[in-house]
C-alpha cells in the first residue's frame, strides 16, 4: 500500500521521540537459534532495562517500548503438541522448521529469555510514565511475502489480548525488521501509529541489501546529519512517525565507528529537529547496548541530556509516538476513530 501525500500539521516546536523495540531472544531466533544472543538478552535482563530506565528518569524522558507480544505472558504451554495454535504460522523462505520450534514453552523464572512480563511491570513502574507500545507477538515479518494477512492478523490479536490481561492498551507499533506490512490492519487492533522507514533511498528498500548497508554505514562513518521527519497521515486512525537514526551497537564491523559519531549525529538531528520544527525519532534495541556498555550508555546519557537542555530552552518537545499521534490526531479536521493514546 503506497501512503497518501498528506503531511502532519505545522508543529509549534520539534520533536524528539525514543523508541525501543523489547524483544529480548525472539528477535534472532529464526535466523540464530537461542544461543548466539543470550548473552546479550541476559545483559539486557540483568541491567539494561533498570540502567535505561535510570537514564530516562533522570532526564525526565517518556519513551516507547516496543514489546513483542510473547513478552507480556507469565507462562505458555502446547495445546495438543502445538504452541500457540491461536497463531496462523508465516511461510518465511529461511525458516525450515515451525516458527514456534524454539518456545520453551514454560515461565520466565525457568527461561527468562523468552518472556518478560517482570521487565515490563518494572517499565510500568518508572518514575517518568513510560509508554508500551508492541512489536508483534512473535517477531513475524509482516513485510515479507511469506506473512499472509491471516498470520498478521494473528499477530496482532495476540499481542493486543496479551497486553490488555496487563491492563495495558497498545497505541504505537514497531514492525520486525523495519518491514511494513498490512497497514490496513493497524487500526482496526486500536493501533494510532507505527515507525516506518526513514527517507533515505536505502531505508525505504523492502530489504536490506548489501549496497544499502554499504550506503547506511557510509553516511555514519561521515556523520552525515540523520534526517529529520515529519509525520504521515497514512489512513484514518493511522499516522506513521518514520525512524530518523538507530544507536548502533558495538559490534561486527560497526565495532570500528567511534562512539563520538554515534553521539554527534545524533545532536545534529536534535538540533535540526529544533530548527525546521520536524521530529527526530531516534530507536534501538536494549541488546544493541550490550557490548562495551559503560561506553554505550556514556553516550546515550550525552545524547538525552542535549534533548532536555533543548526543551529546557523551550525549542523541542519530548514525546512518545502514541501521545504524538494523539496531538496530531487533535490539529487534523476530522473524526478520529479512536480516543486519544499515549502512556501505557
């Protein structure tokens, strides 16, 4: 589906919105198994979240935590032999296997990796509210050709009932990968907004090939200034809020990129952000902190105060995407089908 030419309203100042995509395992396993990125998961578990939210706290920021459905559950067993039958299973070329081959099937105190329902009440718990959006249920690529609208659908009815037995209402979506697919579905799950791709010609590729990447890793080495957004109006209900820069992690080749020009590029954008009155939506993965993450979380410490000494200066907001969409939702003429979101 090709999005509508419609821009967001004029903004009376910029914005800059975090979001996190929470997966812990579930975000390699059909490509890696569960062993190549538990450590990075237990890191995550043992002190990425509360060093996060500890961080996000003493800036006085709201962010939005992408949270895989799966995480939501204290515990899942197979019914017949099967998990999750209530899932329609995706056909994923590279995956050979059930998508569900690798679930314990158990609790999170016997396999912490695979469920989160403890991180996510110490999220709820946050001096600062926090909003907790979703990322899917089971990580199903909903771009790929392989994700038919019925395991979409699926999906989606999951990870909103999951969320809901926590009370918890579900306004914004990170899709896996970055792959959009089944927009139209969105609304319906009483969705408000996704992050899209940003407009870089290699981030709007439906995959990443190795010229895009070539081209991604270019413009970071230079410290090319990350572009600034603004938001879409795609359907009614439905904004999307593109992604503009992701936090890098530490390792494979990117291991190589100072973390001065992860740190530098992101305060371009923020001051961008400021200047045109646009969005700069920085995202990551709590994994992507896990190697050298005294150093990771010296920087992103650098990167959220320059955003608060901003709105200290009355020239930036910081906001979630589900209360963007909902300020969005108020400047736009016209029913909404809806009420307005935000924390969770």
């Amino acid at each position: 589906m090709s999005e509508p030419s419609e821009l967001a309203p004029a903004l009376p100042r910029g914005v800059f919105t975090l979001s996190l995509d929470f997966e812990l395992i579930w975000g390699t396993l059909d490509l890696f198994g569960p062993e190549r990125f538990r450590r990075a998961c237990e890191f995550e578990r043992s002190v990425g979240i509360d060093t996060l939210l500890s961080l996000l706290s003493e800036h006085e920021i709201s962010a939005t935590w992408c949270a895989l459905g799966h995480l939501f559950l204290p515990s899942c067993q197979r019914e017949g032999g099967i998990a999750h039958p209530e899932i329609v299973r995706p056909r994923h070329a590279w995956v050979h296997q059930d998508w569900f081959h690798h679930d314990p099937c158990r609790d999170e105190a016997a396999d912490p990796t695979f469920y989160g329902r403890s991180l996510l009440e110490g999220i709820r718990a946050c001096p600062v509210p926090q909003e907790i959006g979703s990322h899917g249920f089971s990580h199903v690529i909903f771009g790929d050709p392989g994700c038919s609208r019925e395991s979409a659908e699926s999906e989606l009815a999951a990870c909103v009932r999951a969320a809901r037995e926590m009370g918890i209402v579900l306004r914004s979506f990170a899709f896996p990968r970055n792959r959009v697919g089944h927009l139209d579905l969105l609304p319906g799950h009483g969705f408000s907004c996704y992050r899209g791709p940003g407009p870089r010609w290699y981030e709007r590729r439906s995959s990443a090939g190795g010229l895009q990447r070539l081209a991604h890793l270019a413009d970071v080495v230079a410290a090319v200034r990350p572009p600034v957004v603004s938001p879409r109006f795609v359907r009614e209900g439905l904004w999307n809020i593109p992604g503009s820069m992701i936090y890098f992690p530490m390792h494979g080749l990117r291991r190589h990129i100072p973390l001065s020009v992860r740190v530098n590029r992101a305060k371009k954008g923020l001051r961008s952000a400021a200047r045109q009155r646009k969005v700069f939506h920085l995202w990551f993965h709590p994994t992507n902190l896990a190697d050298e993450p005294e150093r990771m979380f010296a920087g992103l410490r650098e990167i959220l105060r320059a955003a608060a000494d901003l709105r200290r200066r009355g020239d930036l907001d910081i906001e979630p995407m589900g209360a963007v969409a909902a300020r969005l939702d108020r400047a736009r003429p016209g029913p909404t089908l809806r009420p307005p979101g935000g924390l969770g």
